[in-house]
C-alpha cells in the first residue's frame, strides 16, 4: 500500500511537473511573441518617419516653396500676389495630405515668419505670422523639423514642420495594443527612475532616424502582465486540475495504462500550444520583413529627391537666363538654353529610370562613350551655375579618347555629384581641378579642390549611406560610390598634401575584348577595399 501510494504521489507530481514545464515553455514563446510585435511597431514607425522625411526634402525643393522668398518680397503687385496664392496653396493642399502635420511655416534667412500653416478644429486653415516670430521649441508629443529651401538665391530661407506624434503613431501602427507606449527619448529603464510593475514583461526597442535636422531617438516600451498574456495557458491549467485528481483513482487501478494516456495528453497539449505560438511567430516576421521593406521605399524616396535636386536647380537656372533674354529680345542664344534645358530633364529622367531599374540591374543600358565629353557636357553645366561663379573650374583632358563602356546619364550625375561638392565646400570661391589620363587599361578621372579637407574620423565612412556633416541626407557620395561600382571601376578619397580634398575615380577601358567580365573583377576588388584611398595622386 505503500508502495502504491508512493508511486502514485510521484506520477502525479510528474504531471504537475508537466503543466509547469509548459506553462514556462508557453511563457517563453509568449515573451518571444511581445518582443517581435514591439520589434514591428519599432520598424513600421522608422519606416513612416523616412516617407514623411523624404516629403518634407521634396516639399522645401519643390518651385513654389523654394522661391517663396522671392515671390512674396518682390515689388511687382500681380507676381507677388499670385505668387502668395501658389505657396500658400501648397502649404493646405500638403496638410489636407498629412493629417499628422501641426503646422508649417516658411521663413526667410533670418528666421522671421513668411507664410504660416496649420490646422484649427482639425481643418487646415492659415495662421496670422505675428504669433510665430520665433522658431517653435522642442515639446514632448511633436516633433519638429527646419529644412532648407533649395533656391539659387544665396540666403533662400527655410521650412519649419510641426508633427503631431500621437497621430503619426496612429498612422504607422495602427491598432496599436495598449500595452505599448511611445517615450520620446532613449530606453528606459530602472536607473533611469522607471521601475517595471510586477508581473510584467518589460520591453523597449529603440526608434531611431539620424535624416531628421535633429535625430529622432524614441523608444516604443512595452510592459504587458503575464496573467493577460497566458490566459489560455491558465485555462488549459485549470482545466487539467480535474484530470489530474481524477487520475488518482484511475491510478490506483491501472498505473501504468495511466501514465501512458497522461504523458499522451500532455505531449498533445504541449504540441498544439507550441503551434499557435509558431504560426503567430511567424505572422509578426512576416510583418516586420514588410516594415523593413517600407522603410527602404522610404530612403529611396528621399535618395531620389537628393538626386533629382541637382538636374533641377541647373534647369531653373537656364530658364531664368532664357526669360531675361526674351525680355531683352535677344534670342540668339534661346535655342541653347533650351537644349541645356531639355538636356536637364533627359538627365532628370535618366535618375528615374536609374531607380525602376533597381529591381534588374542588369538591364541598365550601356553603350560605348567617350569619357571626355562627359566632363567638357558636366563642366559646362556647372559654369553655367551662377551659385557657383566665384568658383573657378579648370578641365585638362587626355590628348586621346577614353572609350569606356557606361551609361551617359549616371557618369553625368556622378562627376556632377564630385563638382558640386567641391564648389560648395568653397563658399567664397577658390578653384576646382579636374583631370582625366591614361594609366595602362585605365581611364583616370582626378577631382581636387581647395577647401578645407576630409576630417581624419570622416574619411573611413566618407561613403557609407545617410552619413553626414553638413546635415544633408548623405546620399551623395553613396550614390557615386554605387555608379562607380556599377561600372567596374573605383572610386577613393583622400586629402591633398596643399589642402583640399581629391577623388580618385577610375574605369576599365574598353579594348575590344570581353569588356563585361573586367566589369565584374574590378567590381569585386571594390567591394573589398573603397572607403580610403593609399596612393598619393596629385592633379599635376
């Protein structure tokens, strides 16, 4: 008796051990699932974050607002007039858009208020600009941003952008449980003067975009109550307490038919519940490898406004040059400006196909050019500019043909992206160089300026992605280091022993032979070594 006793205390205290067991395992899978779901939440608000980013660079470059200085300064009555009704449009028309945005304001070089938008009962209306003479403050639930205009005047002025954060989260994460929580600051935790209820799952995932003109560093925190979170498995719990005192009679009769069916049901049970968890494990990886997919769309958005930037302000600036000359009535030089006109947009358009042809590289058109008539077309572009006037740009090319196999278009926006750069380092003028040789199967194109230099803790990551100093988007010399790539060739940075900055820039020729497969080997010798150059190269 016993005996008998003994070892039915033990297979019964075996099955509780059992429920335990799988209360924890349910526990753990539960934890799992929670911190996927906040993981989600995290990335589907970044991706929100970079779209509204990229719209606000689109908006600050868009005509209307990057000439709004001008057109509401100016003395002619009627142009400024319709000029007022065209920004302040674009303002409404962008917050019936973006119910999110608070308010936009349009200030001028010195921070005073122009043109002010916002939302009264919800409905976007225009607010008297005397009551915003000063930028708006950091506060907790906004979040607030200044972007330049991006005008050829010198002093363009700027956007100011309010965003209400409660219904950006309502946008990005609809739904949202209300065991999350959105802290605009970093993670929080018991040092921090935050400490967990008991009986919870304390959880924060950090939220960050360096693009913003100040980084946006939030923390989503999740602290859910173990009870709410294993319910079924409590019921399954108490549901089984039955079944286990009633298996002490049945026990005491058939021990070992007993303990078979016991560990039958529990092996079911435990089967079935680890079931849910993997299916609704892998329902939130789904949703997360779809946040990460919007949040790339979103840094391709704001990479093609960077990119589409330059071709635009070049296109501005000639038919500024081609109204002045129909005024004066002199259209001798109309038809050049048009074709410098009509040669921005192909550029524009180039951009664009660039990026539809992202999902298959490999149908990019290549063709046979002469790398020389790209720098004299690229240089003449930028000495057209007149941001740049004060800049002197001299071109020595190669005595012979540099014939490389590329697209005209994305080697146009590459050395236009190096020019650029190297003007806008110099403000108050100076002098780029550029070079183009032969060096064996090469084609060596060498860009140097007289500006201040590349920082030493730059330089390793001068061409990584959204890295930068002067609180651009940081696309620019990703998306040259990529073209270069794309071409098989190379491209390093480095500074000049006299001062200023060098790029490095070289292409396989073409010689008649299997042209593609160089391609490929020098783009993988790329790959391996791009951030920095170790020769010394000097424009001679």
């Amino acid at each position: 008796m016993i005996v008998l006793a003994l070892a039915l205390i033990i297979i019964n205290a075996i099955g509780v051990w059992g429920i335990v067991s799988s209360r924890h395992n349910a526990e753990t899978l539960a934890f799992e699932e929670l911190r996927l779901q906040a993981k989600a939440n995290a990335l589907s608000l970044e991706s929100v974050l970079a779209s509204r980013r990229g719209d606000f660079i689109f908006l600050s470059q868009s005509p209307p607002l990057a000439n709004a200085r001008a057109l509401l300064t100016t003395k002619d009555l009627i142009t400024r007039k319709w000029g007022r009704l065209d920004v302040e449009g674009s303002l409404l028309l962008f917050l019936v858009a973006h119910p999110e945005v608070e308010r936009l304001v349009i200030r001028d070089s010195q921070s005073l208020p122009l043109v002010v938008a916002g939302r009264r009962d919800g409905a976007p209306v225009l607010l008297p600009v005397q009551e915003y003479t000063k930028p708006t403050p950091p506060q907790m639930g906004s979040l607030a941003g200044s972007w330049p205009l991006r005008s050829s005047e010198d002093q363009p002025g700027s956007l100011e952008t309010v965003l209400d954060v409660s219904a950006l989260l309502k946008i990005a994460v609809p739904g949202m449980s209300s065991a999350f929580a959105l802290h605009q600051g970093a993670s929080l935790d018991a040092e921090n003067g935050h400490a967990s209820p008991k009986n919870s799952f304390p959880l924060s995932i950090p939220v960050r975009d360096v693009g913003w003109p100040v980084p946006v560093n939030w923390t989503v925190v999740c602290e859910a109550s173990q009870s709410h979170l294993l319910e079924s498995v409590t019921a399954l719990f108490d549901r089984y307490r039955a079944s286990v005192i009633l298996n002490l009679v049945i026990m005491s009769l058939a021990l070992v038919l007993g303990f078979v069916g016991f560990q039958q049901v529990r092996r079911t049970m435990s089967l079935e519940e680890q079931n849910r968890q993997q299916a609704k494990v892998r329902e939130l990886e789904r949703q997360v490898m779809h946040s990460e997919r919007l949040a790339s769309v979103g840094r391709m958005a704001a990479g093609m406004a960077h990119e589409i930037n330059n071709p635009l302000e070049g296109m501005s600036n000639y038919l500024a040059l081609l109204e002045e000359d129909l005024r004066s009535n002199q259209t001798g030089g109309s038809l050049e400006l048009v074709s410098r006109v009509r040669d921005g947009l192909e550029r524009a358009a180039g951009i664009i196909r660039q990026v539809l042809n992202f999902a298959d590289p490999g149908s990019a058109p290549h063709a046979a050019l002469d790398l020389n008539e790209i720098l004299d077309e690229t240089v003449g572009f930028v000495r057209s500019n007149p941001s740049f006037r004060q800049t002197e740009v001299v071109l020595r090319k190669c005595d012979e043909e540099l014939r490389i196999l590329g697209s005209r278009v994305t080697l146009g926006q590459l050395f236009l992206n190096l020019l650029i750069n190297a003007c806008q380092v110099q403000p108050d003028g100076g002098q780029v160089q550029i070079a183009s040789v032969r060096e064996g199967d090469r084609a060596v194109v060498l860009v140097a300026d007289c500006g201040p230099g590349i920082p030493p803790e730059i330089l390793p990551r001068i061409f990584e992605p959204f890295y930068s100093t002067r609180g651009s988007t940081g696309l620019g010399l990703f998306v040259c280091h990529g073209i270069v790539e794309e071409h098989g060739g190379r491209i390093t940075a480095q500074n000049r022993m006299g001062g200023g900055a060098l790029f490095h820039v070289e292409f396989p020729l073409e010689d008649g032979n299997d042209v593609q497969q160089g391609i490929t080997a020098v783009s993988r010798e790329s790959k391996a070594n791009h951030h920095t150059g170790t020769e010394s190269t000097e424009i001679k």
